[in-house]
C-alpha cells in the first residue's frame, strides 16, 4: 500500500547537476530508512546512497563527494542531489524505502533486498 513516486529525472550535460525527488504516500514512513538504487542497460541494479530515520548517510564509493542524500520526515520526502555528474551515472534511479535492523551497518543498507518498498524509476541520462 506504500507508494514512492519520483520526479527530476532528465537529460543532464556532463559536469552538471540534477535534484531527484522521492515522495512517499499511503502510509507513513516513520522510523523507516530510505536509499537510491540505480540501473544501467545491462548491468545490476547498485547502490548508490541511503540515509537513516536519523539522517545518518551512506555512499556508493563511486558517488561520494558528488552525491548527497537527504530527507525532510515531516513530508515524507527523500532527495538526491548529483553534482559533477559523468556519463558513467546514466542510469534508471530508484528510490526505495525499508525497515532495516536497529543493527543493520553499511552493508546492509547497501542490499537492495533490505528494502521493502520500491519506487517506479526515473531516467537520468548524462551526455558528453
């Protein structure tokens, strides 16, 4: 019955920014901890940041320092701002939500089966 729709995904010119909005509705998110995910033609889908209820942040190696993740709980809304982007970050991004262990570490937030709830994409394509 959860539903994370997303927004502010485009076309991007390498070096650029782009602002990815995620919005949950038909229950509240309270205490839930939220990631990105992103896919590739071809290639799996792979971590990309997470942040707690608390807003503890996780980053992808690969995204750290150009990345950063947020959330404001009280709209129940999670964000992804991409600076310096390169070609390699063409990809479907998803937003997802998950009621992770109080004992879940950096490993576990990066498991996409660690998250219940998925949104339904938004396509980021960086050219040149």
């Amino acid at each position: 019955q959860v539903q994370l729709v997303e927004s502010g995904g485009g076309l991007v010119q390498a070096g650029g920014s782009r602002r990815l909005s995620c919005a949950a509705s038909g229950r509240t998110f309270n205490g839930y901890a939220m990631g990105w995910f992103r896919q590739a033609p071809g290639k799996e889908r792979e971590f990309v940041a997470a942040i707690r209820w608390s807003g503890s942040t996780y980053y992808a190696d690969s995204v750290k320092g150009r990345f950063t993740i947020s959330r404001d709980n009280a709209k129940n809304t999670v964000y992804l701002q991409m600076n310096s982007l390169e070609s390699e970050d063409t990809a479907v991004y998803y937003c997802a939500a998950g009621s992770l262990s109080p004992f879940a570490g950096t490993v576990d937030y990066e498991r996409a089966s660690q998250y219940n709830y998925w949104g339904q994409g938004t396509q980021v394509t960086v050219s040149s």
